[in-house]
C-alpha cells in the first residue's frame, strides 16, 4: 500500500495524536495508524526567520509529522486576512464581512507555494497525497508545476457557495483553476457539490467533485459519554443546575454558528412559554477564537450583550436562565453533559457539516434520549432528517421547536433517537476516511 500524505494547515497538537478530539484528527485517525503516513502542515509557531528554518520532523511508529513555522507577516496575511478574512466569510455566505485586499491574496498564494516547496523533498514518487481544507485551494497546482505526478485529493470540510456568491471573489477564476491540479475534491454534501461543479462550469473548467460527509467515531464516543456521565465534573456541573432541566450548545466562536440566534430563540421561549421560567436551564459554551479579527471580538461583546438582556430580564435570585462560558470543557465532560441534557440546541447559519449534533445524539442514554434541535442549513441536516429541524433566523421557530422537544414523551424521543443514531453508526469518520481515498485510488494521473 503507497504511503499516505496528509497536508492540513495545522497538524495535531501532541495530546490529539493518540486521544484525538478534533473533526479531521478523528476523521484520519484509523487511516493514519493503519498504513505508513506523514502529517504535513504548518506548526503553529511563528518566526521571522522561518523561512530560513528547517522543516521539524519527528518519527513515529506508522505516523510521522512534518512541521515549519510561518513568518508573522504570513501569518497575518495568509491566515488572519485571506484564509479567516475572506474565504471563510465567502464559504459561509457572509459576503457583507469580506475584507478584501490583493497583497492578503498574494500572501496567500505564496504561502501555499511554500507548503508544496517545503513538502516535496519528503515526496516518493509513489505518495498518496490528500490535503484538507479552504487555507490550501491551490496547492496542488503548484505540486504539479514541481513535477508531482502521483494521486493528489482534496477536502474542503466548509461549505462552498453557489456561483452567484463564489463570483464576489476578485480572482475566483484563478483560485479555481488551480483546483483543477486534483484528481478528486471531495466535499461535505450533495448542495456543496453542485455548488462547487457549477462554479469550475461557470468558469469553463473540469473537474471531479464529490459529496463524502465526515462522520465521527460514535462507539467511543458513547463509551466516553457513558463513562463520564457520573464524572465528578459532570456532577458538580449538573448540581449547579439545581435539578432543572438543560439545554446545551458547543461551539467555538463564530459568526457561522447561529449563536446570537439560538440565544433570541431561547428568550422567545421564556417570553411565549413562561411555565419555562425557573425549570429550564440553558448552558452555552462558547470558547474563544480568532480574537484578533475584529469581526470576532463584535460578535463576542453582541453575545455578552445578549446574554446579559436574557438574565436580567428573565432571571431571579435563584435562577440564572443562561449559563455562558468562554471556556472550553473537555472532551470526556462534553460527552458527559450531552448525555445527561434534555435538549442539544444546535443552531448554524451554514455549516460544512457539524460534529456536535452527531456526538449529541451518540452520547444519549437510549432508554432516556435527549432531543436534537438541528438548524436545517447544517451540513448535517440532510442526514439527521428526525432531528426538529429549525431555521436559525427564526427565532420563534426556535422557541416552537424547544418548546416540543421539552414536551415530547419518551416514546417520541427514542423513535427519533434511534433512527439518526443508526445513520451516525452508518456514516462513520472510518467509513468516510476509506470512502474518499477508496475514490482518490481509482483516479488516473
């Protein structure tokens, strides 16, 4: 079997190597320690010699990891202003946060040439390569133009809009050609498909696109929910609820994550359903990221704001309606909570796919089932059909849906529980991992 070559932006942090915890380290997982493989990406150290600075390797027993650091002005240009500042809010559809600038895209195409500069002293002529994700569009067109001959993949695991947004972009024609380089681009979902083979149509370009959702590992994970379910963290989390009832959202912060929209869906229910009041609780964890882009640190404070409105309005003396952190929780706590809460609230604006909503409904004791809230417009959605399926701008078609979750009788929940839970045992990160480089080893080069 070729070795695999695996390129992402970010390789796994040392703790995810062995316990991993993040979509793609748990998508690639299996793969990478069933068969010779080096992870290949950028360290997340920045230097300003680092064009000077050899590339890091460190050896493992089937996996070995390549790292180099990026200058800060790469950094900032490459990642900060055209990765986060224009093509995440384009995939997304946020057209209005764009902040464009040709030096940003530059960097940017520069960058990527310096990841295939970087990799390919450690290329055989017979490597799979598969690189992940929207901060490597063009690589593969410069492993070409260095003589590259092998099987090249590509993932993106955001989505991808339909040609009337992709053509915002000054030079989409550009950074599409390049995608021409792979022999596969695989993509979350059936609409991200026909998005992106409508934008290589729009330009005159070919391509092979298809649809092959992430999944995640759902037997561990309902092994870790189980087991963490009586955690003492878990407990004490649970005692702090004073025996109400909970809702649970997780996300990290992002415009993308309907966050502002799941809190207004939840007010709706206090105001429209007051029996609510003093029995529901709503526990939203909210880590911090990118806090450099401005776009990020207004959605915090509007969050804040909100949560702010919420308890002041609603709460009393004895009951705090919403319980925000910025904190992130551990993985095993997570699990343990999802198991243990009525309701997983899960409200994105657009979402390549969302792994939480599949580890909330592989965590649930399936005698006692909590309810998935799914946004329709998740990559998700498709699959988890029994989900109560929401439009995140509709708030009170959020307090409607929260409203019939709370009610639903055990029966109701089980029905519907088990049915999404047999689609995330089916579509797994193993079987997703397998599907896409089963596909990628049929390409001819």
């Amino acid at each position: 079997m070729e070795r695999l070559i695996v390129v992402s932006n970010r390789t796994p942090a040392q703790g995810e190597r062995t316990q991993p915890a993040g979509g793609l380290t748990v998508g690639l997982h299996e793969v990478v320690q069933t068969r010779e493989s080096l992870w290949f990406g950028w360290s997340g150290n920045q230097a300003e010699d680092a064009d000077a600075k050899p590339v890091q390797v460190e050896s493992g027993e089937t996996v070995s990891y390549a790292t180099f650091d990026l200058t800060p002005e790469q950094y900032e240009r490459f990642y900060l202003n055209f990765s986060n500042g224009v093509l995440w809010p384009l995939c997304h559809y946020r057209t209005d946060l764009i902040r464009y600038w040709r030096a940003d895209a530059e960097a940017y195409y520069a960058v990527n040439e310096r990841f295939a500069d970087r990799l390919l002293p450690y290329l055989r002529s017979d490597d799979t390569i598969w690189i992940h994700d929207y901060h490597l569009l063009p690589m593969g067109k410069r492993l070409r133009s260095l003589g590259v001959k092998g099987r090249i993949g590509f993932f993106l695991h955001i989505p991808f809009p339909p040609w009337s947004v992709a053509r915002v972009l000054p030079g989409v024609d550009r950074l599409l050609e390049s995608m021409t380089a792979y022999d596969r681009i695989g993509v979350q979902t059936h609409e991200d498909a026909e998005n992106l083979r409508g934008c290589f149509a729009a330009c005159g370009l070919e391509a092979v696109v298809e649809a092959c959702p992430i999944g995640i590992e759902p037997e561990s994970f309902r092994q870790t929910a189980i087991s963490s379910a009586a955690s003492d963290e878990v407990r004490k989390t649970l005692r702090s609820f004073d025996g109400h009832r909970f809702i649970i959202g997780v996300d990290r912060l992002d415009y993308s994550k309907g966050i502002p929209e799941r809190l207004r869906g939840f007010a709706r229910l206090l105001e429209r359903y007051p029996q609510y009041c003093e029995q529901v609780t709503f526990l939203q964890v909210t880590p911090v990221s990118r806090a450099g882009v401005e776009s990020y640190r207004a959605l915090k404070q509007q969050i804040d704001e909100l949560v702010g409105s919420i308890n002041g309005a609603h709460g009393t003396a004895a009951w705090t309606p919403v319980r925000y952190t910025t904190h992130g929780l551990a993985r095993e706590d997570l699990a343990g909570l999802y198991r243990h809460a009525d309701i997983g609230l899960v409200t994105p604006r657009r979402d390549g796919m969302n792994l939480v909503a599949k580890e909330f409904i592989a965590a649930q004791d399936e005698n006692d089932p909590g309810v998935l809230i799914l946004s329709r417009l998740a990559g998700a959605a498709p699959d988890l059909v029994k989900a109560l399926q929401v439009n995140p701008l509709d708030a009170d078609g959020i307090a409607d849906a929260l409203h019939t979750g709370l009610s639903m009788d055990r029966k109701a929940r089980h029905e519907a529980w088990s049915v999404m839970y047999g689609e995330v045992t089916r579509n797994t990160a193993g079987s997703w991992a397998k599907q896409f480089l089963d596909s990628l080893e049929m390409a001819t080069t």
